[in-house]
C-alpha cells in the first residue's frame, strides 16, 4: 500500500465493541471518501474463545465470507483487504501457521493487548501491570521474528499505564520494535485520530505524548485506523478534522 489513499484498521459489530452497522456500510463509506482501499482487521478469535472483545470462533469463517462478496461485489470500485488483529501467545503458534496460510486472509496483524506468561496464565491476571509493557515489547518482538505477521497494530499502546513520562528504558524498547519491524518488513501502525472527543478510537487514551515520542524514528508507518461509518461520513462533510 504505497499511496495514503486507504481506509486501515477497521473493526466490525463481531468484536462487541464497535459499530452495529454491516460491513457494506463501511465499504460503501470509505467508496464515498474516494479510498483505493479499505482494509477490515477485526480481532481475531482463539479456538477455545478464551479471551473477550473479538469475535466468536464460529464467527471467523462467517466474517471471511462476508468480506470476500463485498470484494467481489465491488472490485471495479475499492479494493477490499481481509485482515486479522490478533495477539501473538506462544502457546497458539500452530493456529497462527494456520491463518497464515488461508489464502483469503490479506494481512495478519499484532494487536498486543496482553501477554502470555505461561500457558494458561495472562498479564491480564497481573495485580500490578505498571511493568506490563516489558512483556508486551517482548511480544510483539517475538511475534514479528516469526515472520508470520505482516503489521503490528499500535505498537505505543503498550505504554499506556505509564502517564506522560518517557524514560530511557521505553526509548531502548521501542527502538528494538522499531528496528525488528524494519528488519523483517514489518509496517507499524500509526493512528490518525480524526477527532480527539471521539474515545472509541482506538489508541486514544489522553497520551498523544508517547505516541510521538515512540514514532520520532520510525519509517514503516500505516495510517488511518476508522471503526465507524459514521466517523467516515463526518470526515467527509468536513465535522471532524484528522489531526496531524
């Protein structure tokens, strides 16, 4: 995706935290803001739906099906990506394998909302998750040197329980997600918020702060995270601004 033109990130009704409205609605709005493309990264599920807000594992095959008409329908129109956002856990390696080779998935995509300490055992069970983002770092490093994942969502949120201070350690560990990401071709995203009262962005957790300091060196970059058709619409009618 060389050219800017694109709508990236977007969630459907099936992750229980994102618009009600079908998945035609986005195409359609992102057709209206004249995108080459819109890419769908809904939050994958795991086999054994253990982890919330994501869509059910009977939903996968459903919501790849949804998305391949809508390429279809309107191919002469926008290209349409199929994509998946998903945490990388060691223990599940052989289902990433799997994703990876279903040949109607597009992009396969870190979102490291949490980590795996051992089988079974979650960083979201910590008491204290103020060191959380050493784990996270470590994560999304081990994901991207499998080489099964072509982005890494959000690589600043890992920072989100440290408030405005950037100290040496964060800079040392963004710098190695940075580095990996370009040594294996990997794109990092960065979020385009396009009006800072909308909270359902994702990435908007009042620290804009970090996620500048985190990108001041990174050269792979994908933009434009949208979840709602209605956010397209506003963007179009010139009620939002896209902040810089």
């Amino acid at each position: 995706m060389k050219d800017d033109n694109y709508i990236f990130h977007v969630h459907t009704y099936r992750c229980a935290h994102a618009s009600e409205d079908s998945d035609e609605a986005y195409v359609l709005a992102a057709i209206s803001l004249g995108a080459k493309s819109i890419v769908f990264t809904d939050h994958a599920p795991f086999p054994d739906d253990l982890f919330g807000n994501r869509m059910r594992f009977a939903q996968l095959q459903e919501y790849i099906s949804s998305l391949k008409s809508l390429k279809s329908r309107f191919k002469t129109s926008i290209d349409v990506r199929i994509g998946l956002e998903i945490e990388f856990l060691p223990s599940y390696l052989p289902y990433y394998f799997a994703l990876k080779d279903n040949a109607d998935i597009d992009i396969l995509m870190i979102g490291q909302h949490f980590f795996e300490l051992y089988k079974g055992y979650y960083s979201f069970n910590l008491s204290d998750r103020s060191k959380e983002y050493r784990g996270l770092s470590e994560a999304i490093c081990a994901g991207i040197e499998t080489g099964l994942f072509d982005a890494a969502a959000h690589p600043d949120r890992i920072f989100r329980h440290q408030g405005e201070k950037w100290t040496a350690e964060m800079s040392k560990l963004s710098g190695e997600i940075i580095g990996l990401a370009r040594e294996r071709n990997v794109l990092l995203e960065k979020i385009s918020v396009p009006c800072s009262s909308i909270h359902i962005i994702e990435l908007n957790f009042g620290k804009k702060f970090l996620m500048k300091k985190l990108y001041m060196v990174v050269t792979h970059i994908m933009s434009k995270s949208w979840r709602l058709p209605q956010q397209l619409k506003k963007q179009m009618e010139g009620k939002c601004e896209r902040s810089k």
